[in-house]
C-alpha cells in the first residue's frame, strides 16, 4: 500500500497550501438528501463512510471536498464525523467546502459561515468556493466577503467554481486587489469532458496561477469501464444520473472505443481502467489540474488512491488524449 510520506504533493495555486493529486469528492456523503430536489446518491452508512475516509487519508489523499449543498450540511458534519474519529492521524487532513450562492446575496457568505464552521465541527475550512457563477451579486461583491472571512481568520483559502473565464478573472482581480491570491476554480473535467481546454478557463488558469480541481473525473462512473461491460448496472442507478446523456446506449457505443485503451493500458500497467483515467488526469496538464473522485463503496477508494502510485509514459499520455478527444461527449 502506498504511503502518504510517498505521494508528492502540489501547491494549490499560487498558495503554499500542499495538495495531494487527487482529493476525496464527498457529494456521496449526502445522506440520502436532495439536491435542489433531486435525490442524487443512496443513503450511506456512517460506517461505510468512514472507511472511505480513511481508506483515502492512508492511501495518501490529504483533502476532501464537501459542500453546503452536499445534504445541506450532512455531508460537512458525517466528513467531519469521520475525521475527528480518526484523531491524530486526521489532523492534517484539510477541508474544502462551498458556499451555495443561488437566490443569495454576497453578504450570506459572511451571515452562513458559522453555520458552516458548526457542521464541521471544530475543523478548520482550509479552502472556500463560491459554488456557481450564479447569485444576486457579482463576483467582485463575494470576493470582498470572502477578503473579510480570510482576514477574520474564519478561512485559509478562496477559490471559485464553475466559473467561465470572464467570472474567474473577474474574481482573481477582485481577491488580488484585497491582497489575496484565488486559488482554485472547482470544473467539471475528464476524458469525456474536455469544455474547459476550449473555452479559456484551462488558458486562463495556468496564466493566472490558479489550480483547477477536476470535478467528475470519472464521468459519474463511465469511465471506469463498468457500465460499458454491464448495461444493467445502469438500471440500479440510484436518482436522476441513468438519465445523462453519457449513459445512453448510442454514447457507450461512441466511447468503447477510449474503454477499449484504457483496459489495454490498464492491463499493460497491471492495474485498473478509473487509475489510468485519474492518472491521466492529474498529469496530462502538468501540475495544473488535480481531481475529487467521489465513492460510494470502501474498494471505489482502495482502487482510486491507486493512481496516485505511478505516472503514466508520455506516450501514454498522448496516446489517451487523442482516442479522448475522437469520443468526448463535451
Ligand atoms: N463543484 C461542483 O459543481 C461539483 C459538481 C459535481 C461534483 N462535485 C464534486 O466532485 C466529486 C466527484 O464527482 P462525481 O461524484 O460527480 O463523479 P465521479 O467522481 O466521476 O464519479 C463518482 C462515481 O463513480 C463510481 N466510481 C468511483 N470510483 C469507482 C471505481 N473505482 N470503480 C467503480 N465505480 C467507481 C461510483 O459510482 P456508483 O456510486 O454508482 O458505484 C461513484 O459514486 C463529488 O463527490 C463532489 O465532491 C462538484
């Protein structure tokens, strides 16, 4: 088993905060509560959970990302659980959460955040996202209530999330003129999903020295190949995620193609399909991306830390990129 000790870490922006390649994502942790009505994941057990967590904290991730919205709250509160269970082997672990800003003002960021720091139970918030680009205020106001939490102590870090390029500039300009870097912008990103390589947010930033956290670095699932050899799967899928346009039968045809290689690769490396997807995801783009794969069972984690192990040749690498590129989806 890999040793945290042996995984390398990675500044996260411009930030001397160390984070592993890839992060835990937690939206899983839900507890069986909706998201904006929807019911996206199965109730997890408490204890399952904290396998997961600790299974990835052993495996070398040393963050995990939850979210406001993740259960609102349940999924802060049952990481936080897990965590504080594991007592000192935990205490480093760091914490990313989100504020939800739909039908909000900026100034919930400040009236909310000992909401959050209470479902986090005595944890520190290591890094703040803005959730969406979406809320009754402009980037500019946030980032001046996100300045004022930083300085209050209240947080370590700030970053945004699913932010196009115009809003991220405009929130990088905004923190920097407070005298804070942004860290990070939260994307959704995976060989399936290449939108942020061609819309200027990848561009953007690497030159602005801002990290982007890859969020569904597996597809929800596809690319670790399981719904591609076994189409019932797709039938048992808890909530409205059967529904996307990647598990239909017409995009699981267009994909095979990628699955095809990364099982080849797979076998070649003598390991499994979603570590060479993760792999190539945390190094395709040199240090600049990092990933969140979420889990709803403890071997999800004991196999996704494994990408954390080796790096994919160069040749590899490109090799991934273009068969991705002839069957992304977006
Ligand atoms: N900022 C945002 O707007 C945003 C949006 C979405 C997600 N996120 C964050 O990103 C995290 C990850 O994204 P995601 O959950 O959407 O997608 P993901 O990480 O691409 O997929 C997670 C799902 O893939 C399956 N899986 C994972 N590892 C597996 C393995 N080794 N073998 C077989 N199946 C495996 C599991 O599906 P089953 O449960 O079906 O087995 C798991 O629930 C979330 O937890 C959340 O923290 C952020």
């Amino acid at each position: 088993m890999t040793t945290s000790s042996s995984i390398s870490l990675r500044n996260l922006g411009a930030s001397d905060l160390k984070v592993s390649p890839l992060g835990l994502g937690t939206w899983q942790f839900s507890k069986g509560k909706r998201l904006a009505g929807i019911k996206f994941w199965p109730d997890l057990e408490k204890q399952l959970i904290q396998e997961i967590v600790k299974v990835s904290l052993r495996g070398g991730i040393n963050w995990f990302d939850t979210a406001e919205i993740y259960g609102k709250g349940a999924s802060e509160a049952v990481l936080a659980d897990a965590l504080n269970e594991l007592g000192d082997e935990a205490k480093e672990a760091l914490i990313c959460t989100k504020w939800w800003p739909a039908f909000r003002r900026a100034k919930s960021i400040n009236q909310t955040i000992d909401q959050r720091l209470e479902a986090l139970k005595g944890r520190k918030i290591d890094l703040y996202l803005v959730h969406q680009p979406f809320s009754f205020s402009s980037a500019n106001e946030e980032m001046n209530q996100m300045a004022q939490l930083l300085q209050e102590g209240k947080i370590n870090h700030v970053g945004v999330s699913n932010f196009s390029e115009k809003k991220l500039r405009e929130a990088h300009g905004a923190l920097k003129e407070q005298g804070f870097p942004l860290v990070a912008n939260q994307m959704k990103f995976s060989l399936l999903d290449r939108r942020i390589e061609r819309n200027g947010v990848l561009d953007a930033a690497k030159q602005l020295g801002v990290t982007i956290i890859a969020y569904s670095p597996l597809e929800q699932g596809i690319l670790t190949g399981k719904f591609h050899k076994n189409r019932e799967l797709i039938k048992n899928i808890v909530g409205p995620r059967k529904y996307l346009s990647g598990f239909k039968e017409s995009s699981l045809t267009r994909t095979q193609p990628l699955i095809d290689l990364l099982e080849r690769l797979a076998k070649e490396y003598d390991i499994s399909t979603s570590q060479i997807a993760l792999n190539w995801t945390i190094h395709f783009h040199g240090e600049t991306i990092v990933a969140i794969p979420g889990a709803t069972k403890k071997h999800h984690a004991e196999e996704n830390i494994g990408a954390l192990t080796f790096r994919l040749s160069d040749k590899h690498l490109a090799e991934i990129d273009k068969v991705s590129k002839e069957v992304s989806l977006k």
